[in-house]
C-alpha cells in the first residue's frame, strides 16, 4: 500500500527566505507526482506535476524535482513571499488515475 | 468554464444524523471523484467513478457511507448515520478521463466542511 510522507508538517520563515519542502513515497511504481496548493477554505490548486520519466519541473519561483528509485521529491520556493502561505501537499498517481495525497505542509511566510 | 461545484459549503450535525452533500463536476467530465480529509491530513480518495459506474470504492465505509452518480452527471454522497470522526472536508473532483496523463487532470471544488457534534 503507497503511503506519501511531507516534511515538516509546520513551517514558519521571514519573507525572502528560500525553501524546500519534502516528499517521500514508499511504492516506487508511480505515474507521475504533483504538487497542490491548498488555501483555507478553498480546494486544491495544481502547481506542478512530473511525470515518472522527468526529473524536474519548473514554474516561476517554483521548482520541483524527483527522484523516483528514492521515493522522494522536493519542492523549492525561491524568495519566499507573504502570498505564499499556504498548505502545500503533495501526491503521487496510480493506475486509474487516483491519487494518493501526504498529510500537507503548512507553511506561513511572514512580511 | 465553470468549475466543480459543491453544496453546502457547511454543515453541523449530530452523531447519528444523516446528511448528503452535492457535487456537479465540469461539463463533460466523464471521472469523478469524491476525497476525505480530516483536519490536519491530506485527502484520501473515498470513492471514483466513471461516467455512471464505480471504479473503485475500496476506501468508502459501506456500512454509513454510500454514493451515486445516476445520470453520469452530478454526484450525490451521503452518511448514514454520522460519527464524531467523519469529521472532515469532503471535496469533490472531477476529470476528463481516468487515463493517467491526457485528459486526467483533476479539478476540484471548493468541498464540504462537515461538523458532527
């Protein structure tokens, strides 16, 4: 049974900060990954996604990478701003295109 | 294009009430999917369907949970009768296909906040 793992659950940082977020997967036979935003009381925002083939994806200040024999991947936020807190989750794909989500960072970017 | 919509946005019940709650995906989706997440968690996948047809319900409590999606259309969950612990978000989600990369990306509605007290 795949069971996706984020750390660290909480994380606090002044604006301007660069980050990483972790992701690790135990059952290395994926489609692909994706990243989610997630802001109170709102549902889920597509980030990134990358295929099982693709090492790393990039969009703006953002940019995930993976490695899929390891079971992880990281998402890193470059120049961290206010706006971007949020919780952040991550989920890996299987067969019938389902996901199975990590349990979120939350992260809070203060001015 | 309009996305997936939801109904309540809330609702407080008491344990052994009943209650259902609404989904109508994007236009012309033929997946739709209804996900569970408990304060603090990520989603869990309760239930998947594919126009009118259940492809997996592995993770869906039968003996208080049930789901329908008649027409291929909209989608209507229910609990019956509710615990503390079902407590959560229920978010709603849809895409074009169940195919893992043309056509599978989700959209999801806004969800469900669930009290039961």
């Amino acid at each position: 049974k795949q069971e996706v793992t984020q750390i660290p659950a909480a994380l606090s940082v002044p604006e301007g900060e660069n980050l990483v977020l972790n992701c690790s997967f135990t059952d290395s036979a994926i489609y692909n990954l994706q990243w989610f935003r997630q802001d109170p009381g709102k549902g889920l925002t597509s980030l990134l996604l990358i295929q099982s083939s693709q090492r790393e994806q990039t969009s703006g200040r953002l940019n995930a990478s993976l490695d899929k024999s390891s079971g992880r991947s990281t998402l890193y936020i470059a120049a961290s701003q206010p706006g971007d807190s949020a919780t952040y989750l991550c989920a890996v794909r299987r067969a019938g295109n389902m996901l199975t989500f990590g349990g979120g960072t939350r992260l809070m970017v203060k001015p | 294009e309009a996305g997936v919509a939801q109904s309540p946005r809330y609702k407080i019940i008491e344990k052994r009430q009943s209650v259902a709650f609404w989904c109508n995906p994007i236009s012309g989706h033929a997946t739709l999917y209804w996900y569970q997440q408990i304060l603090g968690q990520g989603p869990k996948l309760l239930i998947q369907f594919q126009n009118n047809g259940v492809v997996d319900d592995s993770q869906l409590p039968k003996d208080r949970f049930s789901a329908e999606r008649l027409k291929g259309v909209d989608s209507t969950l229910k609990i019956q009768p509710a615990k503390l612990e079902d407590s959560a978000v229920y978010l709603c989600a849809s895409s074009l296909t169940f195919s893992t990369s043309e056509g599978g990306g989700y959209t999801f509605g806004s969800g469900t906040r669930l009290t039961v007290v």
